[in-house]
C-alpha cells in the first residue's frame, strides 16, 4: 500500500473507491483519438521530491471506458471477451504488457482483428490512472490499488507508484530498473490532477531520449547491403529531416516501414542544427 504524505486508510479506500463503480457506459462508435496525459523529458538537474515513480514499461496505451478497450489512436482493441469481462466499470488508463523487451511481440497480439485467448494469458493491463475521480495522484493510486485488489483478475494490475527521496535516490532507482532490462521511470506528481497533454505533472527519466518521425523515403544500401534499404529518410513533428541507418534489423532492411508509416528512434541529444545526435532506428510508433 503506498504512504507517501501521510494519507490515511481511511481517506485512500473510503470516498474515492466508493466513486469507482459507475453504470457501465454506453458502446463507444467514435474513433477519435482521447485525449491523454503524455510526459515529458525530465530535467537530469530537477529535485523529484514531491513525486511518485514507477517504471516506464515498454507496453501500449490501452483506455478503459467501462464498456471497450481501446489504443490511444481510439481505434478499438480486439480483446477476448473473457479479458474484458473481468474489468471493473471504472474507467481506467494504463499500458497492455508482456514484459520487458517483448514490444513486437506484444504489438503483434493487440493488432489481431480477430483475438486469441491463448496469447492473452500472459499478458497484463497496467493502470496507472482513473480518469474518473478527483483528488489528488497520490489518492487515485491509492484507490487504484485497492480497485484492482477487489477486482481480484490477476491480469488486473496497479502499476507501483513510490515516493523518491532526491536526485541520489532517482538515479539508484533508474539504474536498477536499466540493469533489469527497463526502459527508465516515469515520474507523476503526487499532487497532480486528472489532467491531459503535456504539462507539469508527468515525466519520464531514461538514458536514451525517444521520439517519432514519418518515414519520407527509402535509401538504398551500399557494399554488404546492396538491394536492401541502407538508411531511411525521416521527418520529424518539427520538420527536421534526417537520416537513420543505424538499428536496422535484415529484416527491416529487407521489409521497411513504409513510406507514410510513423516510426520511433532513439537519440542522444542534438547538434546545433537541431538534427538528433546518433539516432538509432527502435521500432514502428507505438500509436495503433
């Protein structure tokens, strides 16, 4: 049970959770994409008291309105009915995941039009927000907690949220979780509202930054890589038009991300110019 600031039993499972259970919404038609709280970069300088931390998984964004799954995009996932089943009535936000380093796997389940019960099993829906309820963060994941604990699904799951002490403490924490096979930490204010876009209230701690680009050609490869793609032209929301060769697989070089399609890199800061430094293509945007 999380304890930072000093919250009673009380206050965290009595008035919030009571708010949890509304009437089952009505079947969502519209597809247009929610609006979501997004983080982030973190300032490696900035003082983290006052937030809660937990680790940033390397799964998809998954919005539960009480009726229907769906991605960030809006589009409806096509989750087996036993899965949804078991979900409360509460609206919730979090990540569908299979575990560290299992992003293409875990893509390739959710994409199905039509699901397979069996490649469920071992995924988990980690909430991390009820959109719904009022007060502060540090008493929505309280309830949280005790939501998924009476829910009692165990693909149900309250992702852990903890108070860090200072920037010592954040660190150790974004190293063990690297050293795990972790991608970083996201840090959520404890005093935060329910809000959406980027603000104040969330961000994300990694060695590597990441960012998304639209893939404008494809290069062709040179020596060893000949009749294959050797890099792909990409511009980014800000207009900044770049190459990135590094990270390609064969088989992305063989079968690229089309042209049109979004993709992730990562990269580690930028020249003067504003092109990424050592960009490194990851995988295809996370958005479905």
């Amino acid at each position: 049970m999380l304890t930072p600031i000093g919250l009673s039993r009380r206050l965290l499972c009595g008035a919030a959770l009571g708010a949890l259970c509304p009437q089952p919404a009505a079947a969502a038609t519209a597809t247009a994409a929610p609006a979501l709280l997004l983080a982030r970069e973190w300032p490696v300088d900035a003082d983290p008291a006052g937030y809660l931390v937990s680790e940033k998984l390397d799964g998809v964004r998954a919005l539960w309105d009480g009726h229907s799954l769906r991605f960030r995009s809006g589009a409806a996932i096509a989750a087996p009915a036993a899965f949804l089943a078991r979900l409360p009535t509460a609206p919730l936000d979090g990540e569908l995941w299979l575990g560290r380093g299992r992003f293409d796997e875990l893509s390739g389940v959710v994409r199905r039009a039509q699901p397979d019960d069996a490649l469920w099993r071992d995924l988990s829906y980690q909430v991390f927000e009820l959109p719904a309820v009022g007060g502060a963060f540090v008493q929505r994941a309280a309830a949280l907690q005790a939501l998924c604990r009476q829910q009692g699904f165990a693909a149900l799951r309250s992702l852990p949220q903890q108070p860090v002490a200072d920037r010592a403490d954040l660190q150790r924490r974004l190293d063990a979780v690297v050293a795990a096979g972790g991608e970083g930490l996201v840090l959520h204010r404890a005093d935060a509202p329910v809000a959406t876009g980027r603000g104040p209230w969330l961000w994300k701690h990694k060695p590597l930054h990441d960012a998304e680009a639209r893939v404008l050609a494809h290069l062709a490869g040179q020596g060893r890589l000949a009749g294959r793609v050797g890099a792909l032209q990409v511009r980014t929301d800000r207009g900044v038009v770049f190459r990135i060769g590094t990270g390609l697989r064969d088989t992305d070089r063989t079968t690229p991300p089309a042209v049109g399609q979004r993709i992730s890199f990562r990269y580690r800061g930028f020249t003067p110019a504003g092109v990424p430094r050592f960009a490194s293509y990851w995988r295809l945007a996370e958005a479905l």
